[in-house]
C-alpha cells in the first residue's frame, strides 16, 4: 500500500511540474504578447492548480504512510539531525505546502484583476516563485527514480 502510494506521488509529480511549467510559460507569453487573456488561458492556470491540489492531498497521505514517519517515534531530535529525514518529514512537506498557498493565491488574485496583462502577470509571478520553492525542496537523490 505503502509503494502504490509513494509510486502515485512521485509519478504525479511529473504531471503538476509539467503543468505549472505549462502555466507559467502561457502566462509569461501573455505579458509580453499583450494579447487578452482568454477561455484557454483560464483553462491552463486552472488544470496547474487542480494538478498542485491533487499533489497535495496525495502528499499528505504519502506522509503518514511513509516508512521515514516512524522516525517521529524516536523524536524531534532524530528526524531533525538527519539531513534526509529532515527532508521528507520537515523541508519537503513544509515548503510544498506553502508553495501551493501561493500558487492558489496566484489564482484568486488573477481573478481580482481587472485587465488581462495583471492576470497573466499575477499568474506568472505567484505560479513561477511557488514553482521554484517546489523545486528546492525535491528529494533530488531520489527522484526521477531509476
Ligand atoms: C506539489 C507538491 C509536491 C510535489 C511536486 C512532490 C513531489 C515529490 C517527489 C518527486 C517525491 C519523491 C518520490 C520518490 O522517491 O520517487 C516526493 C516524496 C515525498 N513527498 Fe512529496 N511532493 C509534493 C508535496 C508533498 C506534501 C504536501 C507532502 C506532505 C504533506 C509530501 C510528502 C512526501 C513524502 C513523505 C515523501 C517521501 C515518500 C517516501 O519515499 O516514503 N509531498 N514528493
């Protein structure tokens, strides 16, 4: 159950990374491109956000049936001194879980804005900084798997 789970995350991984690129390449376009933002464009910033969201709750199942969350049982001191363990039970969860915040604020602060160039910028700014607190915090030594 563990590995289907784990497999689940780390697979859709690849899906919410490609979509909030997706997203964030359509929203800079946007910007420069002056072009009005469209039914398209909603679509794309919408299928990142669902994508993220899905992640997450996936995440948080992930994290109670990891084999790292028994480290918990021999304390705040054993996961934190432990650069890896401190990465999957702290750093990963903490940061993601923040990068999403602002991801999904991006996406309600673009619908506040009144004109098309501050709804792709609004997307492309909160899309691209929650997108690179994802990044720093992928377990890199483990994934992609091999
Ligand atoms: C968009 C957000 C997220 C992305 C892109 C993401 C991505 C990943 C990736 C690529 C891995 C490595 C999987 C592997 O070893 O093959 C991983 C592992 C893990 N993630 Fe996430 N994650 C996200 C959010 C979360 C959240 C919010 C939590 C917890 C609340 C979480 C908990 C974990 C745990 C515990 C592992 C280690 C699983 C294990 O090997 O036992 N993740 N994540």
């Amino acid at each position: 159950m563990n590995e289907i789970i784990t497999s689940l995350h780390s697979n859709m991984g690849y899906v919410v990374l490609a979509a909030l690129a997706l997203a964030i390449l359509n929203a800079f376009w946007g910007v420069f491109s002056k072009r009005p933002f469209g039914a398209r464009d909603l679509r794309i910033a919408l299928f990142a956000l669902i994508f993220s969201h899905i992640q997450l709750l996936i995440g948080l199942i992930t994290y109670f049936s990891s084999n790292y969350f028994s480290a918990w049982e021999n304390g705040m001191g054993s996961v934190m001194g432990n650069r890896n363990i401190r990465l999957y039970l702290v750093e990963h969860p903490t940061t993601n879980i923040l990068a999403i915040v602002l991801i999904t604020m991006g996406w309600s602060l673009h619908k506040k804005a009144a004109d098309s160039r501050k709804k792709f910028l609004r997307i492309a700014v909160f899309y691209t900084v929650g997108t690179l607190l994802l990044l720093s915090r992928i377990p890199w030594d483990a994934w992609p798997r091999s």
